[in-house]
C-alpha cells in the first residue's frame, strides 16, 4: 500500500499526470478500497505514457532514489533537481533504465519509418539521429544509455505537454461541436421546405428539452459539496465537515485530490443535464462540462499551481466567501463553444480536405486503371510463355520418335557390311606366288 501512495505522488504530484476523465462509481471505489484492490487506470494521453510509466516503475525498486522522492518537492523535480541523484542509483536499476530506453529508441525508430512509408518517402539513406530530435522526451544523441539528462528531459516534456493537453481537448471539442453544425445543416439543405421545417421545429423542441434541467451548483462551492455529502456518501447533511469530506473522497489515501477524484465529484451534478438515455443529450458535451468544472475548481483552489488540492488548499478554499455564496453554473448551451465565424473557416477547411481528397481518388483511379492494363500485358504475356513452353515440349516428344525410326532403318546396312567383313575375314589370304605345273601332264617331245 506505501508503494502504490508513492507511485502515486510520483505521477501526480511530481509530473503533474492528467487523468482520462472518466464517471466513477462512489460505491463501486469504496468497495475496492475495503477489499484492498485499488486499481490504477490514469492514462496521461502522451504518445509516450507506456515509457513514462516503465521508468517511475524502475526508479521506484531504488531505495535511495524513493528517498530523495518522499523529501523532494514539485520544484525539485520540475527544475531538474533529482535527475542529478540518478548517478547513486544502483546498477541493476541503471541496466534496467538503459533498457527502456533502447526499447524506447526502437519504437520510435518504427514510428519514424511508417511515417515515412506512408507518405512515399525514400528512407533507406535516413538519419536516425537528426530524426529523433523531434521527440523532447529523450536524449537522441545518446541511444543506448538512459542519463540524467534522460530523466529531466521525461519530466520537463511530460509536465509541459500535460499542461498543454486541456487547451487540446477543448479545441478538439469546439471541432466536434462546429462538425455537428455542419451536418446539420447540410442535412437540412437536402430537405424540401416543408420536411425542412419539420425538421428544424423537431430539433429545436430537443434542445429547448434539454435546457430544462435542474438548477446545477458551482463546482468546489458549499451547496455543490453538500449534496454529494448527502446524496452520494449518503452522510447527515448537518454533519457536513470538510476535513471529513477531503479525506473520505482521497479514495487512493495519497493526501492530495487529484484530477480524478476532483472529476468524480462533479458526477451528481452533470446527472441533471446529461442522461445517456435522452436523444437530446450529447455524452461528448458532458465530457466537456465535467472537465470546465475542474479547472474551475483547479483555478479557485489549487494555488501552488501543481494540479493538485491539497488538504490545506481545500480548507482554505472553504473559508473564502465564494464558497457560501457561488453563483449557479452555466452548462454548455448557455453559450455556444464557436462563433459563425470561426464556423466559416472550419467550412472551409473541410471543402479544401473534400477536394484534395476527391483528387486523391481520381489519382487512385488512374493507378488502378495502369495497374489493371498492366495486368492484361502481363496475362498476355504469361499466356505466351505458356504457350511457347507447350510447343517445345511438344517438339521434344516427337525428336526422338523421329530419331528411333532413323536408327532402324540404318541398321540392316551396318549388319550386312559386317557380314561381309566377316566373310572376307574366313576366306583364304591371296597367293601372290606363281603356280607350279601339273605334275603328272605328259612329256613334250
């Protein structure tokens, strides 16, 4: 249990992690607490959060490292000051570190490559290393060692792109919501008059049902906290005490609320706007409004900035006089997240992508339709091979039938003349000498 606290303050407090903003159930967290099964699910949304966690996790085995951690302060880590104590760490840690990185390395060397292969670029004679300076989170000069430097590099890239990742998801939302109007609209444009004012009447009875919702409390105020007191902890309203509140909602027992036992606060109240049930209401929206009402509380409470409340900051946020007296909070459809136009530009864009993706599919066709000649002269040249090769094998069964027929009929001369040889070898050799006379012829006279 003390490690996962210190893991913990390692991610929250030190890197400033940014949890994935996701419904909790009060019950559900309470019952894993007392089974003494805390699962971590705090996906940081960086490209490198795997890395990330793998070094906390190897730093964390380091008894001297984990007791620089528990003395150390945000600042400490946020301005490099214990990267320097890497250096006492012992050498199975450093291996282990060394390792990551390699693996690290690897994977954006892969990363690298694909990009490139998608984009048709030649990458046979790349440089790797000037590649690699593109990613702020590791030394690229370095590959095969992980050095202080490593370290600083994780923590300053990963504290300054967490930072940066709210403002991300609020543009990426004002895009989702200037898309939807877009749809909209050209959806009624295909209409004729009478449909199309249907249609409108339609939609605009669902977004007038959807502003008709309870009366929603300031997030961090004392009305908004009082109700979870009362209705999800299910405790007396008139036993309402802050100290108690703070410590019963630090599910992971780290003393601070972190960004996502701040969000699961918020629970009851954006169940009075948004039922996953209703056509008229948007889970995206509800996503948006759960993450403005923790920055609002981040920006009210958390004064050293570090996107924790501690449990001091919490009580002095009670004392103030904003916390008795918060202004009911305006929801998403009290104000639309785009103006007409910043509309007209995201328009525009999407008719710049629409043609440049239409002359993307004519270039396709046209290469399919090459491919596809090309393909012809192939088979036909395939079909021609065959054919060739049909025609000499053909012609080598018939050369030595050709050729057997040849030799027979050849054969009966070569036997005679060897008879004749042999006949001429039997016979008596020639007598060359001259003959002697008859001996018995009578006797001239």
């Amino acid at each position: 249990m003390r490690r996962m606290k210190l893991k913990g303050a390692w991610l929250l407090l030190l890197l400033a992690v940014s949890a994935l903003s996701v419904p909790i159930d009060r019950n559900d967290v309470q019952q894993e607490v007392k089974d003494g099964v805390q699962e971590e699910n705090m996906d940081t949304g960086l490209y490198y959060d795997r890395y990330l966690r793998e070094v906390i996790e190897v730093l964390e085995t380091d008894p001297h490292f984990r007791e620089k951690l528990q003395t150390a302060n945000t600042e400490d880590i946020k301005n490099g000051r214990l990267s320097k104590e890497l250096d006492l760490v012992s050498h199975n840690v450093r291996t282990r570190l060394d390792e990551l990185k390699r693996q690290e390395v690897s994977r954006l060397r892969m990363l690298l490559k694909a990009k490139l292969d998608s984009t048709n670029t030649q990458s046979l004679q790349m440089d790797h290393a000037t590649l690699l300076k593109q990613f702020e989170h590791l030394d690229p000069h370095n590959q095969n060692a992980f050095e202080a430097k490593d370290l600083e590099l994780l923590i300053s890239t990963a504290t300054k792109d967490l930072e940066n990742y709210d403002a991300e998801r609020h543009e990426e939302f004002k895009r989702y919501e200037m898309l939807k109007e877009h749809e909209r609209r050209e959806y009624l444009k295909g209409l004729d008059q009478e449909k199309r004012e249907k249609e409108e009447q339609r939609m605009q009875e669902l977004k007038d049902k959807h502003r008709q919702h309870p009366k929603v409390n300031a997030p961090g105020s004392v009305a908004q906290l009082r109700e979870v007191w009362e209705e999800t902890d299910r405790l007396d309203p008139k036993e309402f005490n802050p100290k108690t509140f703070f410590k019963l909602h630090d599910t992971n027992e780290d003393g601070v609320l972190d960004e996502q036992e701040l969000e699961a606060l918020f629970t009851k109240e954006l169940e009075k706007v948004y039922d996953p049930k209703n056509e008229e209401d948007d889970m995206m929206e509800m996503e948006e409004e759960r993450l403005r009402m923790r920055e609002h509380v981040m920006k009210n409470v958390d004064t050293n900035k570090d996107r924790l409340v501690s449990l001091d900051e919490f009580l002095k946020s009670t004392e103030k006089k904003e916390f008795n007296t918060a202004k009911e909070w305006e929801t998403l459809d009290a104000k639309p997240a785009y103006t007409e136009e910043e509309l007209h530009r995201f328009e525009a864009e999407l008719r710049d992508k629409e043609e440049e993706l239409k002359k993307r599919a004519d270039t396709l066709r046209q290469e399919q339709e090459l491919l596809k000649e090309r393909g012809k002269a192939l088979e036909a040249q395939r079909r021609e091979y065959q054919q060739a090769v049909l025609e000499m094998a053909q012609r080598r069964r018939e050369q030595p039938a050709a050729h057997d027929g040849e030799l027979h009929h050849q054969q009966p001369k070569q036997e005679d003349q060897a008879g004749k040889v042999a006949v001429e070898e039997n016979a008596p050799a020639p007598n060359h000498l001259p003959a002697e006379p008859p001996q018995n012829l009578p006797a001239h006279t």
